[in-house]
C-alpha cells in the first residue's frame, strides 16, 4: 500500500510540474537600469542611461524557453548627465520626443543557450520605428529576497543597436552609429 501511495504522490507531482506555467513578475524600478554608450569622434565614450521604468516578465524556471517580457518607458525619461546633451537628444536632430513617446521592447521568443543564458528576441519600438533585436541575456538569480520576504529575480543582458535604423543617424559616422546597451533588472513575483 505504501508503493502504491509514493508512485501516486511521485505521478500527481510530474503531472504538477509538468503543467507548471509561467509566473508574473513585475520590475523594480529602483533597481533596474538600462545603460547605452557609443563613440564620440574618437575622442571619448559617452553615456546615458534610463532607469525607473515599469515592466513585467511572464517566468517560468522550468521551461524559460516559455517566459516573455514587456518593458517601456517615456523617451524622455532618458538620462545624459548633461541638461544640454539631453536637450540636444530630444530635439528633432533625434526624437523629437514629446512627453507621450514611449519606448517599448515585447519579447518574440526566447533561446535558451545555457544554465542561465539565453537569447531573447523581441520588438523594439524606438523613435516610432519598429526593428527586431536579439539580448543576449543572463540570468543572476532567484530566490527570496531578504528584506522583502517574496521570490524575486535578476538578469543582465546585452546587445547593440544601429541608430541610423531608427531615424536617430545624426552625425553618423563621426559619432558612432553603433550604440551599446547593457540592461540589468530586478523583478519580484506579482501578488
């Protein structure tokens, strides 16, 4: 009777897991940045920043393949260290942004590559211009956050964009084209 009740307790937990689905997480904005650089005339490297933006990721840690993600934050939340620059930024030499441009990223699918990497696919609107682009991501951990008492995670990722392909080439070549990004996040599961 007792083999007969641990194979049924081992059955109901495979059939459990094997129905486990994705989990909502929502981002912590005070901690999680986007970085971006590029070249300045081959005299420096510059670099902004946004943080503070909102955005949710649908994880599942059994089959991350499974998990998506959805950011986006107002251009104009971008951060230059440097009033002029950033004036500069949203003029119309580059987004002419107003207060309701948005920049989104929406997951399109995910390959994962490793025990905790993978390559997310996914639309990025920027500029009012819609391209494909790959992260090259990482996840940093999970577990339960000490001071919040609830599952949360973190990831960083990477990967370059071509300015020019969103309307923002001004200046190309001299400033670069190419413009770096590097992401880290925070999420902590939804109630």
């Amino acid at each position: 009777m007792k083999k007969i009740l641990l194979a049924a307790a081992l059955i109901g937990t495979a059939a459990t897991s094997a129905f486990a689905a994705p989990e909502k997480y929502t981002l912590d904005s005070s901690h999680s940045q986007i970085l971006f650089n590029y070249n300045h005339l081959g005299f420096s490297t510059t670099y902004g920043m946004f943080s503070g933006f909102e955005g949710e990721i649908m994880f599942d840690q059994e089959d991350p393949a499974n998990s998506s993600v959805t950011v986006s934050m107002p251009a104009n939340s971008m951060l230059t260290g440097w009033e002029a620059r950033f004036n500069h930024f949203m003029s119309d030499d580059f987004f002419g942004a107003t207060d309701e441009e948005m920049v989104t990223f929406t997951s399109t699918g995910i390959e994962v590559t490793g025990d905790d990497t993978a390559l997310i696919t996914g639309d990025l609107t920027l500029n009012g211009v819609t391209k494909s682009v790959v992260l090259d991501a990482k996840l940093n951990q999970t577990g339960e956050h000490p001071m919040a008492k609830k599952p949360w995670a973190g990831f960083d990722a990477t990967t370059t964009l071509v300015r020019s392909e969103y309307e923002l080439g001004q200046f190309a070549p001299y400033v670069s084209d190419e413009v770096e990004v590097h992401i880290s996040v925070e999420a902590m599961k939804a109630e």
